[in-house]
C-alpha cells in the first residue's frame, strides 16, 4: 500500500471499538458521521448518517423522554432550534396562543420569523384562564406555556389549560426548562409536548449548547417535528449529546440544591429594606405559589427580585457582587446574576430594576452574604 492509502486506513477498522467488545462503563463518544453497510446493502446497528442519527443522540433522546415520561425525545442543536421544529410542524394559516410572559427569544420568533410565515400568534396572560378559553380560535393548534417564566416567575395551572385547550381540539405545549422534570412532569398533567433548552439545567455545567422535544405517545405533531430535525438538521453534536447525558445523572442532586438555596436567597431578600419585591413560586406572598405547589416537587433554582430604585441602581447591585458572576443563562453549577432588561429588546415589559438570578451549588449563606455587601453598597 501507497503512504497515503496507510495514512486514512492504518488502526482505522470500522466497528473495531464497538463496545461490545470492549464494554467500556462510560458510553464511548461516536464521533463518526457516517457508518458501513452490510454486504447486503443494511445497515448493522441501525445508523447510517449521524445527521440522521447517532448513538450519542439516540441515547440522549431516550433518557430525556424517559424523565418526563414521554414516548418520543427528539433533541436539536439549541432550545431555540427544538422550538423552530415545532412551529415548523404547524401550518401558515394556523393560530397558536402564547404565554404573555415567555422567553423573549421565542417570543421574537413567534413576532417575525413566524409571522412572515404565517402563523397567527396571540398573547394571553395564562393565568387568567377566562382570557385563555376568550383566545382560542377555531384555528388554534397549539397552546404554548412556560412556568415557572422567564424572567417574572409567572405560574400557569397546567391541568386547567389542558383541560380548556384539550376541550377545544387543541394540543399543548410546556417549556419545562425552568423546572426540568425533576421538579415537574408536564406530561402527567396532560401536556402533549415538552421543550428544553438542554443549554441550563440538564447539561447543567455552562459548556452545551443543546434542546429537545419530547412527546406524548400517539402525539399528532410527532411525525413532523421529528421530520424538522432529519430534514432540517439542525442537531446537537455526539460529544454534546454525550456531556448532557453524563450530566442527567447528578440533575436531580444539583436542582434539589439550587432549590433549597433559592428558598434561602428569596427569603433573605424579601425582608432586605432595598429590595422592591421578589419573585419567587417558593414564597407564600407569590401570587402563583398554590398552584405551584399543587404541580411543582420544589420551587426551583431560578429566582428574580427589583431593587428599590431604578436601573442605575440594578446594574450598581449586579457590579458589587463578587461571588454571583455577571452573566445570561441559568442552571449551572455557578450562580449567576444578570440585568434582564437590557439583553431583552425595547419593550419586553420587565423592570429596569429587575435582577434575575441562577442560585447555583455554592452554600446559600455565602451567596446571601454576598448580596448582602452588595445590597449595602446602594447610595
Ligand atoms: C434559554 C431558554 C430557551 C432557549 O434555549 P437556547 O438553548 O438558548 O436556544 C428557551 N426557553 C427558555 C425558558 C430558556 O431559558
């Protein structure tokens, strides 16, 4: 053999570290993009371009759907590309009822992408379940939710907007991000769809970018997302399946912790004389917190609150902080704390004095004594 053919060929033996053999305990990273057929023209394992699929996926896909005890995990590239496919899977002409308060980013492309498209979107408050059942059209497919919501930690009852939305032909979807199914099984309350942005708290450590759907069993939309995800390809890397999966198995140490550190930041903040207000399920001030209760394990790590004064007084407590990193996102194992209005476009309608904050796994007292000193440095 020529160099060059020894050079692509040489320690190259398609399926020679198949685990079979091996048995490694750490499921091996199947970086290959493409993989040999029989003889016969069949593909042994069942994979033949991990555009299509790939082992590192299909593993991620079955343990997300297995947590929220769905039938169907279809993961994607971000949270945003797994929102995409589901609005994708809808027709131009079709109506779609949205949370007012939501992820600004799927709120824009729900207002442009979309709307160019010609989905028909309208914006009711999901707790006020007369205004709901008022929104719904003969042409809605699809209710949207996010509870606990980005950033106010607004609640919605999930088994009430099942049952109007179910009532009326209508299938729905929650954004479980927030709670992760550790804290709460839409699908057991009825939901037809889950969405994750698998960038937070699965992957739970800041270095993924990734999301997933997952879907009850006979879900009519199924087909067509999953179709969105083959076609269109817009898929999460083997390496990034493979570190979300590894990081599933603490998910429910860490959100237990980031809960009960939440509880603890929320109920120091609240009885602090320079903060406005908290937002937080956990407290029994909180207008959603029965129900809440009624669907959540626990509260969650994500919490917001408005300092007492205006923006300039925000950005002052977030600069102070030394321990909280100043920083979008959320679920990671660092606390973070950042100014929302000004990532979010003109008129998102959240206070220009609102902080929101990931409660990460540092012990609450040291992330309490940190707001603590910057609370204290307001004028
Ligand atoms: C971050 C986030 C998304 C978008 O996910 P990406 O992975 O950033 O694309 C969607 N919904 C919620 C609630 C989020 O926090």
């Amino acid at each position: 053999m020529n160099i060059q053919t020894i050079a692509v060929h040489a320690g190259h033996v398609p399926g020679a570290a198949a685990e079979e053999i091996i048995q490694p305990v750490a499921p091996a990273i199947i970086l290959s993009s493409t993989f040999q057929r029989n003889p016969d023209g069949s593909y042994p394992g069942g994979y033949l371009y991990s555009q299509i699929n790939n082992p590192n996926r299909a593993a991620l896909e079955s343990a997300i759907a297995n947590l929220e005890g769905g039938n169907d995990g279809i993961a994607f590239a971000s949270g945003s590309a797994a929102m995409m496919a589901v609005l994708q899977s809808l027709q131009p002409g079709d109506h779609v009822l949205a949370p007012l308060a939501m992820y600004y980013g799927n709120r824009t492309m729900l207002t442009s992408i979309f709307q160019q498209w010609g989905l028909q979107t309208t914006f009711a408050p999901m707790d006020d379940l007369y205004r709901v059942k008022a929104a719904l059209t003969p042409a809605t497919r699809l209710v949207i939710t996010e509870t606990p919501s980005n950033p106010t930690l607004r609640i919605t009852d999930l088994r009430e907007i099942v049952r109007i939305a179910h009532a009326a032909g209508t299938l729905v979807m929650c954004d479980n991000t927030w709670a992760t199914p550790i804290l709460q099984r839409p699908i057991e309350l009825g939901v037809d769809l889950v969405l994750h942005s698998t960038t937070k708290y699965l992957s739970g450590h800041s270095d993924v970018t990734g999301g997933c759907i997952v879907a009850r069993e006979g879900c009519r939309l199924t087909e067509a997302i999953r179709q969105c995800q083959v076609v269109g390809g817009a898929v999460p890397s083997p390496f990034d399946c493979w570190l979300t999966l590894r990081s599933i198995a603490t998910l429910p140490l860490r959100v237990r912790a980031q809960s009960a550190g939440a509880v603890a930041v929320a109920d120091f903040l609240q009885s602090h004389p320079r903060v406005a207000a908290v937002h937080y399920p956990g407290l029994l001030s909180h207008t959603g917190h029965h129900v809440a209760a009624s669907q959540m394990e626990l509260f969650g790590g994500m919490l917001s609150f408005e300092v007492d004064g205006h923006r300039a007084e925000a950005m002052e407590v977030a600069a102070r902080t030394q321990l909280f990193t100043r920083a979008t996102s959320l679920g990671g194992v660092e606390s973070l704390i950042e100014h929302r209005a000004s990532v979010e476009p003109p008129g998102s309608g959240t206070p220009e004095s609102l902080l929101r904050l990931s409660i990460g796994l540092e012990h609450p007292d040291d992330l309490i004594a940190d707001l603590e000193q910057a609370l204290a440095g307001l004028p």
